[in-house]
C-alpha cells in the first residue's frame, strides 16, 4: 500500500476540497477505494452502531445522471446567490465560486463517486448533530486515507435537492439517508498547502461565550 510521505499535521492540514486539480482520464483502483472505506469506518458513530453504507458509483451513465442533477442544483444555488458573483466579491470567495462552476461542468467526468448514507428510517426532530454525526466523521475519514493516496476529493451536498431521484437511480432503500457526495479521482500534482483561515482569537472561547 503505497502513501505519500506526509506526518499527521502535514495530511489534516493539505486535505484539500480538490476541483480543478481532479484527474479526469486516469481511472481510480477499486482497491484503493476499498482501502480508503476501510480506514473510513474506524470513525466513530453514535452507540457504536455502525449504521453507515457507502455507494461507489462508476457506472459511466449513472454519474453523468448525478451530474446533471448536481448541475442543475448549482445553477439554481449561484442564481440566489448572485451578488456573491458580483465585483465586489473578495478573491478567495471568487476562486471557490470559479472551481466550484468547473466541478459542476466536469462533475460527470470524474471517475468515481462515493456517497456516504446512513440509517435512518425517519429523520429526527429539532438537533439531528446525532444521526449525521455518525456518518460525517467517517466520510472525512474517507478523505483522508484518499489523500494519502494521492487521490483527491470535495466535499459536496448540492445533489442532495435531488436526493431522492438519485436514490430512484441507485436503488437506495427508503430508510437510508444520503450524507454526502465525495467525487474522486487521482490528482494532478501532489504538492497541497495548508488553506488560509481566519485568527483564532475571535472563534475560540473559554468557560463563556
């Protein structure tokens, strides 16, 4: 099992949300994919439970499908939010909004799809930090061990407006609940930094808000 050379600090910090830099015509192993959902379901879950199922999607026509769906929920997304667009857009912000526009136009390129579910016959009412946090950690996980692979990936939820058309085409079960939507292909260039974030100080609070 071949990793990149990378300390612990070095893979949480260069775990990047990977767009432009995807890989889009070298294919992914399945076993690399297997290995990384291995590393992913030592993520804990609520009670133990293990209640999380992975849908790995290559199926050339099914993810075109996905991507139409995901496309069109970021169009829809950029529309209301059309003054983020504007010239008065900070360049950080400009920059995601201009990979996020080519993840949309090339989503359906990218050679694998894993979606991270979870069980759940009935959503909760009021705080759900319950259910979704039995299955968020392990697809960071996923992430991670994706990295270290010289795999790339991003998180995404947009095609979730469509969550249940997708589980028509997929044939998910009613009582299982899509979390996320990892693309995932090899990288070009292996070489990420840390992201910029803000200052601690005005985040970080002890014993009172």
């Amino acid at each position: 099992m071949y990793t990149l050379d990378l300390n612990p600090d070095e893979l949480l910090t260069t775990t990047r949300a990977v767009r432009k830099r995807l890989d889009l015509e070298r294919p992914v192993e399945p076993e690399l994919i297997r290995e990384c959902i291995e590393i992913a379901t030592q993520a804990p879950s609520g009670g133990n439970g293990q209640g999380w199922h992975w849908l790995v999607v290559t199926d050339p026509d099914k993810r075109a499908k996905i991507a139409e769906y995901y496309r069109t929920a970021l169009h829809a997304y950029f529309a209301a939010n059309e003054a983020a667009r504007g010239p008065e857009t900070d360049p950080v912000r400009k920059r995601v909004i201009d990979s996020s526009a080519y993840l949309g136009d090339n989503l359906g390129k990218v050679p694998v799809f894993v979606i991270a579910c979870i069980t759940a016959p009935t959503l909760p009412e009021g705080n759900q930090a319950g259910l979704w946090g039995s299955i968020l950690p392990a697809a960071w996980n996923f992430m991670l061990a994706a990295r270290a692979r010289g795999l790339g990936t991003t998180w995404t939820t947009l095609h979730l407006k469509y969550e249940q058309e997708v589980a028509e085409l997929l044939g998910v079960p009613a009582d299982i609940r899509q979390g996320v939507l990892i693309p995932v292909a090899h990288t070009i260039g292996t070489d990420f930094k840390p992201g910029s974030r803000k200052d601690l100080d005005p985040i970080v609070h002890y014993d009172k808000w």
